[in-house]
C-alpha cells in the first residue's frame, strides 16, 4: 500500500527533477554507437565485462568532398588493446559556411573495427591507458606499467608492482609529465603505500625513486601539477604534494581542499542553495589544467567539485594549508561522487567530470569569467547565487539513456578510464560501458543566436 505522504513526496521529488532537468541541455549535436563484433567473451559472460577503457588519440585526416573527418581510438578489453577509426562530420572539427560543407558519405558505419588487436598485454587486465608521444602506457589491475610502441604487439617494456597485491586489493594510478620525461605511479596494498618515479626516455621504466606515503592506506588520484611537482589525493582527505627531484618522503605541502574556508569567490554564499552546510565529502579526484598549469580541480565523494589556483595555496609558504578560497564550486546531482576529471587540451575553460552513476558532466565557466569582468569595475559586487553558477555553468550531461548507471564498474579507475576526450576536436568525447557499448558524441549546446536572445 502507498501512503498519501509518500506520493507526496514522490512528486515533489519529480516535480525537482523536472525543473533541474531542464536547465541542463540533453539533445546531441552528434552521436553514434557501436556493439564491437569482438565483444563475443563479453556475451558469452552474460553481457557485462567491467573491464573495458577507452581512449582517443591524436590522428586526424580530412575528407572535404566526403564531409568527414577521420579519428581513432584505443579501446582495451581485458588484456587487449585494439584501435577502432572513427568518422565524425567535418563540420564538428571546422567551422564551415553551411553552403560549403558537404553532407556526411560515410564509409559504410561511423566506426571501422579491427580483425585483431593493436597491443596485447599477456594475462594482465587493463584500466588505464595514456598516450604520450608514439608511445602508449597501460597500468593493470596487478598494478603493472606496461609500454607499447609500434615496433611490437607486446609490450617493449614491462614493470612489475612493488606492492604485492591480488586483483581485488590492487590499487593503483599513474600519471605522465607533460614533458613526458618522468610516470610517477602509485600503490596501495595492505602494509604500505608508495609512489614510485620512474624515468620515461633515457633508461625507459626505471624507478628512480620511491615514496614511502605515511598516514594513508590509499591514494586515490595522482597528478603532475609542473613538469617536476605532483600531488596525490589520498584516503585520509589531504592533498600532498611533492617534486621527482627531492629526497625526502616528507610531502613539500599539506592541502586540506574540503576542510578550508568554504567561502570561494563565487557560488558558496547563497541562501539560494540547498547544498549549503552539507558535509563536503572525502577527496576522491584532481586534475589539472592543460594549458594553465596553475589551475586544478578537486572532486569529493559527496559530489563537491572545487577549482583552485595553486599560487593561492602555495602564497603563505606554509607546509600545511588549511584555509584558501577555492576560484568556485560545483555540484553534481543527487550527491553523485566524483571519480574522475578530465580538463579539455582546447578550452581552458570546459572541463568534465565523470560520476559513480556512470555519469558524464560537462562545465563551462565562460558565464562566471564573463560575470567577474563585469563586476570587476562596478562600485558594488553582486555575488553569483549557486543556482545561476549551476545553470550557465553546467552544460550538458551525458547519461547514455540511462545504460551508463546500468552497469557501472566498482573500480574508480576504471569507470574513470571509461570516458575520453579528443584532444584536437573540440567537445567530442568517448564512453564505454560494463557491456563494451561504445558511443562517441558531442552535445548540443545551442545556437550562438539563441545564446545572444538569452542574455
């Protein structure tokens, strides 16, 4: 029997929804799937596989009198890595006058699929893949590093954990140096935890020095900050910081994100919102800006995104810094924890980020970047009420039609590792799903015109 009190409360619950929805835009300005025809183990397994990543790399070739622009991307399934090419519309790379763009001839699909796979790393099961240069490194549920070039379908080079770990308790991520001379790669197992440098060009895969990381069990995320200065997000809710170039395991910095002064710039101050005094979470996720290398973002389990300039922190000098003003604050929806955040290598300003729902948030801080030089020479300033921040700041999400929170991985690095952008064609992103579903799409954000009408 359902109480009056809980239809009540149902309907105001989707009556909320409704309105959220409608702030944030849900129609594609391209979209296109793919089953791939060597997903037959996944099917055999009753359709789910956990274990799939993807990741677009940075070919590109024009086809003007087809319409088209040709891509690919490495899409792992277990211990194989395979390279899938990928037609998109030209008109979603270059900006063409609509009489000079040619209607899309597509080469039978959207997607080429390989008879074999590109890369094979042998009884290991991928959940991370990154390109720097010709050269792909891919981390494995065991913790190993493998490296891949185009010499060989096996691994060139192969680290193995120093933590010793099973499959179930293995947790580890790495990150490259944009120079891409340094991976540093860390471990949790049950007795330590440890961030490892390791050398990426002279003498490839060797550790060069290893950190012991005290007063955690975890790391959670791991991220350079310089071509030298990284820091991990770790379990027990602090961000530390080190340099490849030090000696001491000692972090350089303590950073305490969701235990400094909650009053940002922008967006904190406001009766209007309701996730004002809630509990802000545990770190779960960084990431760092591409092109301002200054700039970071924290994500919490609790669905708390903040971005920060690192010069504020540093500006004191001091070890341990509890209290800063983060540049703004987002929130996902219905307390959605964060696994992951990927900025754009295009636009400084547009970042994602990636749910434990599966979820798929794209944000745009153009409107609070607009709105400060505005209020910049005005004798009063008017605080950004988080609503407005939330509704111009979010501009798309991604759900797959729901089939993304259908079948989510456990894994945070996996269901992190199962959303890519492309470097060199703006907005377009990749997901893969827990039954190896591909899709490749770029929203559609809305017409300049009607962008102008609205403001």
């Amino acid at each position: 029997m359902i109480m009056a009190t809980d239809i009540k409360t149902n309907k105001v619950k989707n009556e909320e929804f409704k309105i959220w929805k409608k702030s944030v835009p849900s129609l594609y300005e391209h979209i296109a799937c793919l089953q791939p025809s060597f997903n037959s183990e996944i099917e055999e397994k009753g359709g789910i596989s956990h274990f799939n990543t993807v990741l677009f790399n940075q070919s590109i070739s024009e086809f003007s009198e087809k319409g088209l622009v040709s891509t690919s991307l490495y899409y792992s399934q277990g211990s194989n890595i395979y390279e899938i090419k990928v037609q998109l519309p030209l008109g979603t790379y270059k900006v063409i006058d609509t009489g000079e763009l040619s209607q899309p001839q597509y080469d039978g699909s959207c997607f080429g699929q390989p008879d074999s796979p590109k890369w094979v790393f042998e009884g290991e099961t991928i959940i991370k893949m990154e390109i720097y240069s010709s050269m792909l490194i891919a981390l494995s549920t065991t913790g190993k590093l493998a490296w891949f070039d185009s010499s060989s379908k096996n691994p060139i080079k192969v680290l193995a954990s120093e933590v010793a770990s099973t499959e179930e308790q293995s947790s580890s991520v790495f990150d490259i140096s944009s120079d891409g001379k340094y991976v540093i790669l860390s471990e949790s197992g049950k007795a330590v935890t440890k961030v490892s440098i390791i050398d990426n060009k002279e003498k490839l895969g060797q550790i060069l020095r290893v950190i012991t990381v005290a007063g955690t069990k975890r790391v959670l995320d791991i991220k350079f900050h310089t071509t030298t200065l990284f820091s991990a997000v770790c379990d027990d809710n602090v961000q530390k910081f080190w340099d490849v170039r030090g000696t001491d395991n000692e972090p350089l910095l303590l950073f305490y994100p969701n235990k400094a002064n909650s009053s940002s710039s922008y967006g904190n101050e406001t009766e209007d919102s309701d996730n004002v005094g809630e509990d802000e979470g545990n770190l779960s996720a960084i990431e760092v800006s591409k092109i301002f290398d200054t700039l970071f973002i924290t994500g919490s389990d609790t669905g708390v995104i903040k971005l920060w300039d690192l010069r504020s922190i540093t500006a004191s000098n001091a070890r341990e810094v509890k209290e800063a003003n983060d540049i703004v604050t987002f929130y996902q929806i219905e307390n959605d924890p964060v696994v992951g955040i990927q900025f754009s290598t295009l636009d400084p300003q547009c970042f994602v980020t990636v749910g434990k729902s599966g979820n798929v948030y794209h944000w745009d801080i153009t409107y609070l970047i607009n709105e400060a030089g505005t209020h910049e020479n005005a004798e009063e300033h008017e605080e950004i009420s988080q609503e407005d921040l939330q509704e111009h700041c979010l501009k798309f999400l991604h759900t797959g039609g729901g089939r993304r929170s259908a079948s989510t991985p456990e894994n945070p690095v996996l269901l992190k590792s199962s959303v890519t952008i492309h470097p060199q064609i703006r907005d377009i992103v990749g997901t893969v799903d827990g039954d190896g579903f591909l899709t490749v799409y770029k929203g559609f954000y809305g017409r300049k015109d009607d962008a102008v009408e609205s403001e």
